[in-house]
C-alpha cells in the first residue's frame, strides 16, 4: 500500500477497505497482527508501530512490535509512552500530538521527555463497548509528522482490524478448546481404564459400584484388590482438588495404594506407606482422603483403614440401623509422618457396606440445597431388600432425581458390599 496521507477521502476509504480484506485473510493472530502494523506504519509514514493487548486480567501486553522495514522490534516495553496507551484504552478515543516535546499535555510524562518521543499516533481497539487494546505509532526523529487527517485513518483502520483481531483470537480460542477437548477425551479414556471394567466376585458377597465424574475427569476412584490369600480389598478415595491435575494425580495415587498393599503386612502399615508416598510426589497442596477395607470369603469381618474420608455406613439388617466406621486418621498428603491406625467390624448376612465419596451427600438442587446424610439413609431404607447392585441403583436413582436439572459440581462414587 504507497497512498500516503494527503490522498482524498475516496482513497483513504479504499485504502480501509482494502486493509480490511487484507487484516481478515488470516485467522493466525500474530499474522494479523504483524500484518496491522506493517500496513499502518505505511499508511501514515510512522518510524515504528505497536500492538499493545488488554489481557483478561487487564495486564497490558505487547503483541506486535514492527519497523518502518517491516522487521520486528525487540524488548518495546521500555521504547514507548506507556502512558499514552493506557490513556487510550481507558478512555477509548485516539491521541494525536505532531511535537510531543513540547505538548503541555505530556510535560509531565516522563517517559516522553526521556525517550524524545516527537510524533505520536494512537487509537483503541475496538469492538462494539469491547477495547481490545491499541495501535501505537511514532517518529522519534521528526515533528509535525502527523496530522488531524491521519489520526481519522488510524482510528478508522484500529476499527477495521479489532474485527479482524477478535475474529483471530477467537479462532485461536476454538482451537485451543478443540486440542483442550481431545486431550480431555485422551485422558478420560485413560482415566475410565484404571476403573475397574468388571464387578469381581468373592464367596459370601456381592459389590456393586458407580463412578460419575461431574466433569470430563474426575479426582474419585474406587478399586478392588484382590490379595493372594483370596480376601479382596475395597479402596475408594477422592483427591481433594479438581481438574486435570486431580485427575493424574488420582492416577498417581492409585498406583501408589497398590505398590503399598504388596509391601506391606497389614491394611494400616499399607496405607501408612502409601500416605508416605503421596507426600512425597505430591509437589502441590492436593491431600486424599482414602478408604481401605479388607473382606474374606464366607466371613462378614473387615479390617479397615479410614483416611480422613467420609465414614462409609453399615446397615444392620437384624436390628434395621446403621452404625458408621469411623475414621482412623487424618487424610493423605499432609503429614509425611503419619501413622494411621486400623479398625474391624463384623458383618452379618444381609447386612450391608456403603461406601461413598463426599459428592453423594454434598450434591446440590437447583434450590442450593443439600442431598445430605438423611436422604442418603432413606434412600438405602428403600433398598436393603435387595442386592447391592439394588441399593446402589436405589442411592443413584435418588441423588439424580433430586439434582434435577441442577449441574452436578463434584464427582460422585458409590462402593457397596452386601453379605450374603
């Protein structure tokens, strides 16, 4: 583009327009943005141009940086009137001074007298009430470089490629959710193969179990160990966090419970070793509360380890109660030291073992309210007829009808054991 800055009207508008084309040709953010500077500095004789954009924290961040040869400037940060440009997008109008060293309204500005900053151009960004940002451009070398007529043009090119940024940068946000979205498919697809596939089977006793993350991973897990004098271990535990991280680092965990149970004699000294582990590989604040229970074939006791995790119920068939298996210590990853105890129970035929993460009482309503310990109850009362893939269906048929509509926010797991 060579129309310089004293052409008609007529031209100035083909010039904007034929900018407009050339700023939406690409969806590539930093080649729109080289490209708005390259053709504005031309357009209106600048020495130099910026792109200054306004972060979602509102940090000011340079993202184009170019030179009357079209080369990139380095380290621009500490080359410009940082004042000038917050001016702009605070107030969103342009700023134009043809001698700024001897501009009343920048005799105070410190970074203008220092750097000898003559001709200054600059106009927001901007979409609709959005400011983006804005494009800066001087001369240090002349004054009187720029006129009333070039600052029409730059507003009116800033106007023209804020469309053309916000479409990149959107572009640039769908593609970023879309490798966000596969990577989370990849790891729920991991995730969902460290769950066991298939409800093993123990003389004496039925299980039955659910794993709903509440969103594409989740910081949950149950197991089933089998240990080779035939009992079977039943592990369930929630990473105190969200997301991704919770995710690998339940993973983490995982393998970490069942490392400690082949080293060790007894369900305690176990997860004492695995709590020492995870202490260990745990470089952020992300502790787990963890259950282990160990079952034998044809005899209802357990001898169990509860880490800080909610206590599971036991309904008592004979005398219609509940009795609840009380913590034994604190939750993982807090204490390198710790030495967590073990408890026992006896269970009797058709009594059963609930075990569940805290997303089971703590579920919400689209009223705010709570599922709570109570409905859990209830809703366990309606099912202890059956068997445990019964009551596990029952607590779940309950907790999604009194969700509703609501989003669920923390995954829900459910373990159960029913003696036979």
């Amino acid at each position: 583009m060579t129309e310089d800055s004293s052409q008609p009207d007529t031209g100035r508008l083909e010039l904007v327009y034929q900018l407009s084309k050339t700023f939406n040709s690409s969806l590539d953010l930093t080649d729109v943005l080289n490209t708005v500077m390259d053709e504005v500095i031309l357009a209106v004789h600048a020495e130099r141009g910026f792109v200054v954009l306004k972060e979602p924290d509102e940090q000011l961040v340079f993202r184009a940086a170019r030179g009357v040869e079209k080369e990139t400037i380095e380290n621009p940060e500490f080359e410009i009137s940082r004042g000038v440009v917050e001016e702009v997008i605070r107030d969103g109008q342009g700023v134009l001074t043809s001698d700024a060293q001897h501009d009343e309204r920048f005799m105070g500005r410190h970074s203008v007298m220092s750097l000898g900053l003559r001709s200054i151009l600059c106009s927001p960004l901007q979409v609709k009430d959005l400011i983006l940002g804005a494009i800066y451009v001087d001369n240090r070398l002349h004054a009187g470089i720029f006129t009333n007529d070039d600052l029409e043009l730059l507003n009116a090119i800033a106007s023209s490629a804020a469309t053309a940024i916000e479409n990149a940068r959107l572009y640039q946000v769908a593609v970023e959710k879309g490798r966000m979205e596969r990577e989370l498919s990849m790891a729920r697809t991991v995730q969902s193969g460290l769950i066991p596939e298939a409800i093993p089977e123990l003389k004496g006793w039925q299980f039955a179990a659910s794993w709903l993350p509440a969103r594409e991973v989740a910081g949950d897990f149950y197991d089933f160990i089998p240990t080779d004098d035939e009992r079977m271990g039943l592990v369930i535990a929630d990473v105190t966090d969200k997301g991704m991280g919770a995710a690998l680092f339940m993973a983490l965990t995982r393998s970490m419970v069942r490392a400690s149970l082949e080293m060790a004699d007894s369900p305690a000294e176990a997860i004492t070793k695995a709590n020492r582990l995870v202490c260990a590989n745990s470089s952020s604040a992300m502790p787990v509360t963890l259950f282990y229970g160990l079952i034998g074939p044809e005899d209802g006791g357990i001898v169990y380890v509860n880490a800080g995790h909610n206590p599971p119920l036991i309904y008592r068939s004979a005398s219609k109660s509940f009795e609840e298996l009380s913590r034994t210590g604190i939750l993982l990853g807090v204490d390198e030291s710790l030495v967590l105890e073990q408890g026992t129970a006896e269970l009797e035929p058709d009594d059963f073992l609930i075990m569940y993460t805290d997303g089971v009482p703590d579920a919400l309503n689209s009223a705010e309210e709570s599922f709570g310990e109570d409905r859990m109850r209830e809703s366990i009362l309606d099912a202890v007829s059956g068997s445990a893939q019964d009551m596990s269906l029952s607590l779940l048929q309950a907790l999604q009808k009194f969700i509703g509509d609501a989003l669920p926010f923390d995954d829900i797991t459910l373990l159960v054991a029913k003696r036979e």
